[in-house]
C-alpha cells in the first residue's frame, strides 16, 4: 500500500523517471525490495496481513492515504476468508464471527475465487456473465460480481462503469419511486 505523498511532499509518481523505469527493467528484483523496504518504512505491513506473496513490482499495488489511518485506528478490521454465511452474520474460517449485520461488501482482490458461494448459484461456468458482472441464471439481480477478470489498460473506468450499472440495477429493484429513467438488463 503506497502513500500518495512521498519524501518533501512530492507525488507519488513524481520519482517515477525515466532512470527509475531503466532501473526497474534491469535489476527488478532490486527495485522491488527497495520499494518493500520504503513502504514499509511508513507501515508494517506484515502487522496488518497486506504482505503480497509476490515481490511488488509484480503484486496488485494500492495507492490509500486514508486506508493505513483506518486500520490503525481500528475503523476498518482486517478479516480472513469467510466460511459461510447465516442469517444475520458471517462466519470466518478461523472461527471469529459477527453478528447482526445489515450489508455485506466483499472485496475479494483479483482471485476468482467465490468459494462463500453454493456451486448452483454461478454454474461450473464462471465466466458466463451478463455485462460480465450478473448470473445469467438469476431471478433476481442483487448479487453482481464487480471486475472478475484482468484487463490491459485503465481498471477505474471500467469499474466506475460497472458500479453504475449495479447501482441503477438496485435502485430499480429497491427504490421504483426514486427512478427517474428507466433502466433495464
């Protein structure tokens, strides 16, 4: 997890040259625990369970400044895999609960892994959804699985984009009375 701001109040991408691109290509593995070394300078990561199992230049990098504040402060909680659900909370594997629970977000990272979920609800063909976000299969439309594929290029439109679908998906099935145009799947 990179801070925005770097040393003396510079951007983050503002050390990002064409002589640290050079070095990032000729002594990856170098640069990589350089930039562990950095980040964690700031943050242990290893406290917090945010240690990626590859070296950084290859793991999924999350640039926060507010995320690190939360979790020291204890706002946000760290949470390992979910077991199962029940009626009114979620059970983790290490054996924790929580109860009475109104709204579940799950965050699942980049692995396409739904292991929370009974086989029947997305088929043994995952990759088979509709505007790549909803079951196909599905009376209702109140489960949408939000970017659950690698893409080349820029991921925040892309998921800015399926936010908005399954926004006005949900406002359409909860809130008929606040729908000012009508959208449909």
């Amino acid at each position: 997890m990179f801070q925005r701001m770097v040393e003396k109040g510079a951007p983050l991408d503002y050390n990002v040259t064409r002589f640290f691109s050079f070095l990032m290509a000729k002594i990856p593995n170098l640069i990589s625990k350089f930039m562990a070394w950095k980040v964690n300078a700031k943050m242990d990561h290893n406290k917090y369970a945010l240690n990626p199992t590859e070296p950084v230049l290859r793991s999924p990098i999350v640039v926060n400044d507010y995320l690190s504040i939360r979790l020291i402060t204890g706002a946000v909680k760290m949470k390992p895999a979910i077991a199962r659900f029940r009626s009114r909370g979620v059970e983790f594997v290490d054996g924790s609960d929580v109860s009475d629970i109104d709204v579940v977000i799950l965050a699942t990272g980049y692995k396409m892994e739904h292991v929370f979920l009974d086989s029947s609800v997305l088929g043994d063909d995952k990759t088979r959804l509709y505007k790549a976000m909803y079951p196909p299969d599905r009376d209702h439309h109140t489960l949408a699985f939000m970017y659950c594929y690698r893409l080349r290029g820029p991921v925040f439109p892309l998921v800015e984009m399926q936010g908005r679908v399954a926004t006005r998906v949900l406002k359409v099935k909860f809130c008929p009375l606040l729908n000012l145009h009508y959208f449909r799947l």
